[in-house]
C-alpha cells in the first residue's frame, strides 16, 4: 500500500500532543562535531559532523568509526564490570550468574586453553567421524542448528549452520511454528563464492582449521568443503519466497534430507508445520545432503563447529580466524582486547542473566517513560498527517489510522525476563560450556514450537543496543541500552531527542504501515523525520522553543538526525565501504525534502542541496 503523507508542517496549539518531557534542557547536539565553516545547504552532514570527520581516528579493532561509538563504549564497560563482579565471587549452584561466571573465568584463561591444545576439540572430532549413514547425517545437522540468524528481523543476518530456526507465529497468527531459514556458508554472501582470489583464501583457511584439527590431507578436504558451500550458495540468489509446508510436504518438496532424523536432532519432533525462506535455498541444500559424499558433510560439520567457536581455541585457530574474517575481510587492522571479546561472547550465551543484571544496576525508568511519550507523541503525529493528507482516499485513510492504532511500541526491557532452562554444568573449559550454553538457547525456542503466538514477546534483550520492527506482528521494540546518545539523551531538551529516537521511530512506524521493501527504505526514514518534527512542534503547544547555545530548536532537531549517521571509514577503504559511508552521507542529507529545514537555516535557491518545492520528495 504506497501512500503518501505529503509535507508535514508546524501545527498550532490546537494540536498539542500531550508530551511533557521528563529529560533535561541542555543543547542535545555536539557543537564540536559540527563543521560550521560549511553552508548547511551545501551538505548538511559535513555541516552537522565535519568537525567530528577531521578529528576521529577509527579504532584499531574496529572497521570503521561512528558518532555510536562512546554508548557502545560505555555498554561495553557496564557489562565487564558485570561479569567481573560475578567472576569475582562463588554464585548460587545451578544459577545462570554461576554459569556465566565459569563460562568469563575459563575464557579469560587464555594459558589453559593454549595447554589443552586439540584435546579441548577430540571429542567432536571422533562424533563426526562416526556419520556414515543418511540418518547419521541429518540427526547431526540438525543437532547443530542454532537460533543465530533471522533475515525476516534483520536482513543481513546469515547462519553457518546449514539451517537457521526461529519459532514464530505462522500464517494463522494463533500458533508459533519453526522457520528454517538456509545457510551453511562460510563467506558471508553468497556472491562472494564467485570472487577467485576470497575463495582461494577462504579455503586456506578451511585447511588451517582441519589441520590443526588433525585430519590428514586438510587441503584436499578444504577445496571440498569450498565447493561445497559453492553449491549452497549457488541456490541463496536473491530473497526468495517463505513457503510453510507440514512434515509430509517438506519430504516431498524438498526430498534429500532424512527429514524425520534432522527435525528429531534439532528438538523439533512435535513440529507439525514448518516454514522455510527462502524455499529454493532449502531445497538446494537438502538436496546436497544426499547428493554430495558424507565424508566431505563430516568435514564441513567439522569445520562449521570450530569455525563457530574459533575464539575459544589456542591461538593456532583463533588467530587464523580474526586474519581472514576480521583482517582481510573487513578492513580490521588488530584484535580487540581479551575482555571485548570475552563480553560479546557472554552477551550471545547468557542473554537473560546479563539483561537481567544490566536492568537492575543501569535502566533508569524515567528515560523509557520518556521514549514511551516520545513514540505516542509521533504516533499522533503520523496519525494527523495521514487524516490531513490529499493524496489518500477516504477508505485508505481508514485502513492505515487502524493499522497505526495497532503498532506496539514496547521500549526497554520486558516486565520479567525469562530464565534460559540450563542442564547442571559438569564440564571444563570454555569451548564445552559454550557448546552447552548455546544448544540450551537453542531449545529454549525450540520448545515454543505449537504454542500459542504472543504478539508482546521480546526479541531483543536489554543490553542489545538496537531496534527491531517485525512488520507482521505491528510491532516495535527499542532496548534499554539503544536509549543512548547520540540518539536519545536525558540531559537534552526535546528538539534532540525528537530529532533522533523520534525520528527512528517514525521510520519503523512508516515501515509497519507501508511494509516497503529495501528500495523503500528512503521513503520510510523520510515519513519517520517528518512524523517526528511535527510531534516535535506539536509538543510545544504553539510555543517557541529556547535557543541554545546559538541554536533554535529546529535547528537543534536536524542537527540531531544528522549527527546519528556520523561515520568514518580508514583511508582507502574497499568500493563497498566507500558506498556504505555516501548511502549515510543520503541519509542525513534527506532533510532538503522538508519544507521546515530550509526555514530553519535559511537555504536559498543556489545552495547544492537546494530543491525547488516540485522536486522535493513526500513520505512513501
């Protein structure tokens, strides 16, 4: 349904929203960031972030420097100090902190896992070696599958699991049923199969991990193992369709896999229904399990599981592991510290203690409560422009301002986190007790399979500094620990933080309404920006806002927006990168199509970024 909002404007008193900031009145913008030698009609991010872009030095362990950077900081720091605390002192027997503690202390052991060497993987090593039948084969795929990639939540997430599941509602709404979505690759896209020169250096490193794994002849092994994943990939072109097939039709369309065997070892034997995205993919892939030798699936099992837990292994494999992904592949010049790693680790592992724990020591209430007035005061103001709109017909109108009313916007954390159903810890080392901690997350969906469908679960924990939009279910969800600057902050007044959050809002507003697809993705952040500055003035009450340090409050809320997409990539940064920073550059720089920008700065026609009122793009 593609509509359009028009132009949003300021609307008088009459339209106050309601919204009464709980937050403070400081500027909310980075004055120093600013580069005000440039004419903010000429290019409005380097006007908003120039300043920022000649001082900031990407970091050594980073691919690319952000104006994000000081919050992930910060949460970084809040969770360390977390697990050290735990670390510190015994914890209740059979409690996820005891866990999570032997989990941080046996990672931080970097000598014992150097003197355990490739007896910490034996016991893997022997259990793939024992496949030989078809059975075998898919009771162990399915034992190794994970929960660690949804592309219908997040797009670019990829599984190197052959298969990826996720328990969510199927087409009825009513009942949850597992979505298996394709995977099994190595590289991260499924293009990058075709590129000679990664593909030779993705199979040396395949053979450097077998090998140290002990198996003779690893490059012979690898170059199979490669091009096996060249035939996976071969079948992921494109998004594909998300068909839901019951246990007989998935037999029958996608024959190759002892289906039976894979839905037993993945937890899923209740499953009556399954959904599968894309379908061509999964068929490509079950098809392979019968087709290619079950000696060369031994291998690539093999390699999958170390790969996985590459950062738990002696230096030999770890190191190997952060030169091809992190080095060559993205640009990173060196490691991170041992502690970042050991924090990202036990973020994946134990999300339920950590969100808990971040929760109680750092979620200050009144913040969320604010966000919460913020989305309903942009609600509001979507709702208004959508009834005011001249492009809409009446019928139309109607269909969106319900569908408007039915987004749930859930910010923060939920009201009880969920403990994870963990076995009793009897093992040593923190490759086994990752192994163990993973597969009990796993379950933990798994079990939700036939259930009934709750339209408020989380899917995001507190400490997962991001927002999520499941279109399907009309619903929102903004973490605790994304309420940070640059896109929310407590101390500023409201023209900011309307600017920032307000305005990612919006966008997943404008995404719920009009479900676009990633070639919509301006139309939506445009609807979201115009949605949050006539929230923004509406919350005025007719009123002006102060100016602050210099600057109005439309001012300031423009500001903002642009300083959220501040980014810096290293000096001769790959073609893909360079596109990545103009895409952001376009995104700040969508404000030339709001009638209410060129006031604020007073951009005049001969300025670079100046539209006459014809071109300038509407919502959607």
């Amino acid at each position: 349904m593609a509509v359009s909002f028009g132009v949003l404007a300021a609307c008088s008193s009459s339209d106050d929203s309601g919204y009464v900031a709980t937050q403070g009145t400081g500027v909310g913008i980075d004055v120093e960031a600013m580069d005000k030698a440039i004419s903010p009609g000429d290019d409005f991010y380097l006007y908003a972030n120039g300043g920022w872009l000649q001082y900031a030095e990407v970091p050594e362990d980073q691919p690319y420097a952000s104006r994000r950077d000081a919050a992930a900081s910060l949460l970084e720091t809040r969770l360390l100090a977390i697990l050290q605390e735990l670390a510190s002192s015994p914890q209740p027997n059979g409690s996820g902190e005891a866990q999570l503690r032997e989990f941080y202390r046996a990672f931080m052991n970097r000598a014992g896992i150097e003197r355990a060497g490739r007896d910490i993987v034996a016991d893997d090593v022997a259990r793939f070696a024992d496949i030989e039948t078809p059975e075998d084969l898919a009771r162990a795929i399915g034992e190794n599958v994970r929960s660690d990639a949804n592309p219908l939540l997040a797009d670019d997430e990829r599984s190197d699991g052959l298969f990826s599941v996720a328990v969510m509602a199927g087409p009825d709404g009513q009942t949850q049923i597992p979505y298996l979505f394709a995977g099994g690759l190595g590289l991260p896209q499924a293009d990058d199969y075709e590129y000679a020169p990664t593909r030779a250096s993705y199979r040396v490193y395949v053979a450097r991990v077998l090998g140290w794994a002990g198996l003779g002849g690893a490059a012979s092994r690898a170059r199979k193992v490669v091009e096996l994943e060249r035939k996976l990939a071969a079948g992921q072109g494109g998004a594909g369709s998300t068909l839901t097939w019951s246990r007989e039709a998935l037999a029958k369309q996608a024959p190759g896999m002892d289906w039976d065997a894979f839905l037993a070892g993945a937890g899923l034997n209740k499953a009556d229904q399954i959904a599968v995205q894309p379908a061509g993919a999964v068929q490509t892939a079950s098809a392979l399990v019968a087709s290619e030798p079950v000696e060369v699936w031994r291998d690539w099992l093999l390699f999958h599981r170390l790969n996985r837990q590459a950062g738990l292994l002696p230096k030999a494999v770890s190191d190997a592991h952060f030169q091809f992904y992190d080095r060559d592949l993205r640009g990173i010049r060196s490691r991170p510290s041992r502690e970042s790693e050991a924090v990202a680790r036990a973020s994946e592992l134990y999300p339920d203690v950590l969100g808990r724990l971040y929760v109680e020591r750092y979620v200050d209430e009144a913040q969320i409560k604010d966000v919460q007035q913020i989305a309903e005061a942009v609600r509001g103001a979507m709702g208004q422009a959508i009834r005011e709109s001249d492009d809409i017909d009446d019928a139309t109108i109607a269909v969106l301002l319900e569908r408007l009313k039915g987004v749930s916007v859930s910010v923060g954390h939920p009201e009880t986190i969920t403990p994870v159903k963990r076995r009793a810890l009897e093992l040593d080392g923190a490759y086994a007790i990752a192994q163990e901690a993973d597969r009990a997350l796993y379950l933990q969906q798994a079990s939700r399979a036939g259930t009934a469908a709750n339209a408020g679960e989380w899917w995001l924990a507190p400490h997962e500094a991001s927002v999520l939009t499941l279109p399907n279910q009309s619903s929102i969800q903004i973490s605790s620990a994304f309420i940070q600057p640059p896109i929310y902050n407590a101390s500023s007044d409201a023209a900011a933080n309307f600017g920032g959050i307000g305005s990612i809002i919006g966008r997943e507003m404008a995404r719920v309404l009009d479900l676009p697809n990633d070639d919509a993705e301006v139309s939506a952040d445009l609807a979201g920006l115009q949605a949050a500055f006539r929230a923004y003035r509406r919350s005025l009450g007719g009123k002006e806002p102060a100016v602050i340090e210099g600057f109005t409050g439309d001012q300031r809320f423009f500001i903002a927006w642009a300083q959220m997409w501040g980014t810096k990539y290293p000096e001769g940064s790959s073609l893909d990168r360079r596109r990545a920073q103009d895409a952001l550059q376009a995104r700040a720089n969508l404000v030339e199509n709001i009638d209410a920008w060129y006031r604020a700065f007073d951009v005049q026609p001969g300025a670079r970024m100046y539209q006459s009122a014809d071109d300038r793009l509407t919502a959607f």
